[in-house]
C-alpha cells in the first residue's frame, strides 16, 4: 500500500511510523522546510516540500499509485481544499481531518 500525507503533524508520524514498519510505502508533503528536517530524522520515507493543496504538488505524489491520500495539517481549510484537489486528481481513497 502507498499513502501520501499533507502536513507532518504528531497524527501523521504516528501513522506514517506504523504504515512503515508493516512494510507500506509513505510520504510526506510538508510546507515547513524546518519541519522536514525533523521529522526525517525519524522517519525513512519520502518527502514533498511544498503546499499540499497545490494541484502541481499532488501530482508529483502520484495519485494513480497511491492508495490513501491524509490530509491532516492543523487548518481546517487547507486540508478541505488538499482533499478535494486530490479527488479530482484521481486519489483513490481521502481522508480529511476537520476539527471545527
């Protein structure tokens, strides 16, 4: 299975570590350099840096290979709008974390 993340959230690394140690293939788009740094140093997977929402980025994941697309950054908004740019895209199955 490969699983596209949007945002490198506390919720996306918990995730993307168990995908990883059962053998999935994961990557992580990320707007905040600083914060890929980080995360990386934790976890073997690959790395977008750019906003999620931005059609030209989601088509660099790959949507046609990709099984899950997690739309899971801290604003409402963006992963609304990134889910929905994804399905339009051709993301399979997306998921869209809404706190408000």
């Amino acid at each position: 299975m490969r699983a596209v993340f949007i945002g490198a959230s506390a919720t996306t690394q918990a995730t993307a570590r168990m995908l990883l140690q059962r053998g999935h293939e994961v990557v992580i788009i990320e707007s905040d350099s600083s914060r890929i740094e980080s995360v990386s140093e934790g976890l073997d997977c690959g790395y977008l840096h750019g906003d999620g929402s931005r059609p030209a980025l989601l088509r660099e994941a790959d949507p046609e290979r990709t099984d899950l697309l997690y739309c899971l950054t801290d604003n409402d908004q963006a992963n609304i709008l990134a889910s929905l740019v994804g399905r339009t895209l051709g993301f399979k199955r997306v998921v869209c974390k809404i706190k408000n």
